[in-house]
C-alpha cells in the first residue's frame, strides 16, 4: 500500500470536511491475462488483480448526506446528494459508479439510512482497460460494508457493482471486471468459469520473465465504443446455434462443436464474433493448463494467438494495439503479447524477460511514437490483494 497516498488523503479529507476521516480502503484494478471478450459469453477468464487502484478514506455521517471529493477531478469540488437520492448526475461521471452501488445494495435489502464523506485517489490510468470503474465499484462496497456494519457476502458486493455497471451506467460488460477485484490475491490468478461462477486460484511463476503493461494512452469509453455492438452480436450468433443445440452460451461448446454448426450463422460477421467468443474459451482453458505446467513458451504462444483472433475476428484492437503488441512479439525472448480489456485503445500486456525490460521498453516505445506520434507508457505488473478496508485511519 502507498502510505504516502494515503497521508496524501487524509490531508485533503481534513481540508474538503474539517474532519477527521476513521478508516483507509484500497482496490485494485486488474489485467486479464487471457480470456478476452468471453465473460459475457460465459466462457473463462484468466485475470490478476494489480497493486495500482483506487485508495479511499471515509467517515459515517449522523445525517443523510453523501459528500465525496476525488483527487482525480479536483475541478468538481465536493459533490453532495442525499444517500436515497440515485438518479443520474449526468457532469459528474464518476459519482454515477458510486451511486449506482447504493442502488443496488438498496435493491438487495441492505439499509443505509445514513450518509458518509469519502475521499478518493486512484492511480490507475483512467479508460486504460484496466477496470478503474470496477475498482470504484467495490471500493464503494468495502466503505459501506465497513462503515455500517453490513454484513454483506462478497458475492453480493461484486455482484452489487455489476449491477451499477450495466444497469445504471449502461455498459452490459460480464462480471469478470468485478469478480476478480473482489476476489483476487497477490501472486495469483483467477481462473473462473463466468458461467457457473466456479473458480480457482492459480500460483503466477513466471521465473526469469515478468508481464509488462503496454499503455497506448488512447483513452476510450466503453459506453461510446462498439462493446455494446459485440455483446449483441455474440448474442444473435447464440440465438442461431440454439436452433440446433440446447446450449445456453457460447461457453457451452468446444471449437469441435462449434464448427459442426457454424452454417446456422448465416451473417458472416456474426460468424467472426462466434469463433472468437468459442476459441478464446479453448485458449483459456488451454493457457492455465500450460501455465501450471511451467511451459512459459506454450503460455505465450497462446497470447499471441488471443491477440490474432480478437484482431481478425472480434475486430476490437486498431490501429494502436496492433502496433505495440506487433513491435513487442519482435522483441528478442519475448515469448507472447496480447491487448488486453475491452480493445479499442487501452492496454496492451506482453512476457518479456526481466533483464531486458528496459531495452524493451525503448524499443518498442520508439516503434509506438515512429507509428503513432505520441509516447505509449509501460510499467511492470506487481499482484496484490482484493478489495479491503486497510484500517482505522489512527493507525497510518
């Protein structure tokens, strides 16, 4: 934990309030090392949780105003809306997160009947692809669990900020954002099958390589992209297959199965989006098995070939992805490099061997700015814990 953020917000909380906050709480992002697009098709998913998230300090009102202040957008000021109050603040699009969570932990049963002020700072690279929003999310869902002595299942609070995500703020993405920011641990990986909500934790031990973040620093929104436009297409895909085959995702079948049938999608894009949606699931399943394995070299190999399909057959990468995963998989001894997240800008992820993670970064830094004009960030992932209260602000 960065104990200067924290002093960092505790400060500000004091100047915003004139009040000292009582607890500290950190989420994290996360990168999803394999798997891409296939959460809300109901096939796997392979992500981590990062050290990089979103820190907050808070205290319970005795009224029932919600007053929030973010780092992030110092411009806003203090935003205040009464706890029950959840329509929409359409200028202030970070509250939105938090107020859809209230919704729906309201919409559950929970009771919050009294207000509370919150600082937050995050330090993830915002619209990145990695999953600032769900991080925002379950950090609202830790406060409050703390704050008022809920005792709601952690199930419920990563299910809380899925709700917020699709229902209120209106991006229909799977549940995996949110499952492993609530569930994630250092030095692991979840493997989770979105259909049945199964999961496992898997050891990362990579040896002499580690994963580097590649940022195009191309900021996109998920709500204003085409995510939407791939859920509905994987869907009408679904609803072909199911004239023939009692399957109810296209996590239900195997690429076998899937090309004995794939005349029942007559749309040929439609067609594209399926066999992404069915191969990336085999490749997931295929990569934690290599991975547990120790075989690196087959673990990358499947990243590149992720990268190749949601390119060619999910069409979600562009001109900047490709250009950083392309330089990276140049690299000398890197073994594979795949976007990662939503696409259409953000991150990208690539094995690189330790020692050369600065030539690395120059090179394929210098490819990025000859392509695009502008400078790609990278930084070396570190694993950390879930969504947590980290403890009473007396003890910082």
């Amino acid at each position: 934990m960065k104990k200067q953020t924290l002093h960092n917000i505790v400060t500000t909380f004091k100047t915003q309030f004139a009040s000292e906050p009582t607890d500290m709480f950190f989420s994290p992002g996360r990168v999803n090392l394999i798997g891409e697009h296939t959460d809300y098709n109901g096939g796997h998913v392979f992500p981590i949780t990062l050290t990089l998230g979103t820190y907050g300090v808070a205290k319970r009102r005795d009224d029932q105003l919600v007053r929030l202040y973010s780092v992030n957008f110092p411009e806003l000021g203090v935003i205040s809306f009464a706890v029950d109050d959840f329509s929409k603040m359409p200028a202030h699009n970070w509250v939105n997160f938090i107020k859809g969570v209230l919704k729906a932990l309201a919409d559950l049963g929970y009771v919050i009947d009294q207000g509370f002020e919150l600082v937050i700072e995050g330090d993830i690279p915002i619209a990145s692809g990695l999953s600032s929003s769900a991080s925002l999310e379950l950090l609202i869902g830790v406060v409050i669990q703390k704050l008022f002595g809920l005792k709601i299942p952690r199930l419920q609070l990563v299910m809380a900020g899925h709700q917020a995500e699709n229902d209120f703020i209106g991006v229909k993405t799977g549940l995996m954002d949110q499952f492993s920011v609530g569930f994630g641990a250092p030095n692991t990986a979840i493997f989770l099958d979105t259909n049945t909500l199964g999961y496992r934790l898997v050891p990362v031990i990579l040896r002499n390589f580690e994963i580097i973040i590649m940022n195009t620093n191309k900021p996109r929104s998920l709500v204003t992209s085409k995510y939407n436009e791939r859920v509905n297409e994987t869907q009408q895909a679904l609803t072909a297959l199911q004239t023939e085959l009692p399957i109810k995702s296209l996590g239900d079948i195997d690429a076998v199965t899937f090309e004995a049938h794939q005349q029942l999608i007559k749309d040929s894009t439609l067609l594209k989006r399926a066999r992404h949606a069915v191969s990336e699931n085999q490749r997931t399943i295929e990569a934690v098995k290599e991975l547990t394995h120790g075989d690196l070299v087959a673990f990358g190999a499947l990243l590149n070939a992720s990268h190749a399909s949601l390119r060619d057959d999910y069409d979600v990468t562009g001109i900047e992805l490709d250009t950083l995963v392309t330089a990276a998989q140049a690299f000398p001894g890197v073994l594979g490099a795949r976007m990662t997240g939503a696409g259409f800008g953000g991150c990208a992820i690539a094995l690189v061997p330790q020692q050369s993670r600065s030539r690395f970064q120059e090179q394929v830094g210098a490819r990025f700015h000859e392509v695009l004009g502008y400078d790609a960030s990278f930084f070396a992932v570190q694993i950390g814990p879930g969504a947590q209260w980290i403890g009473a602000v007396k003890t910082l």
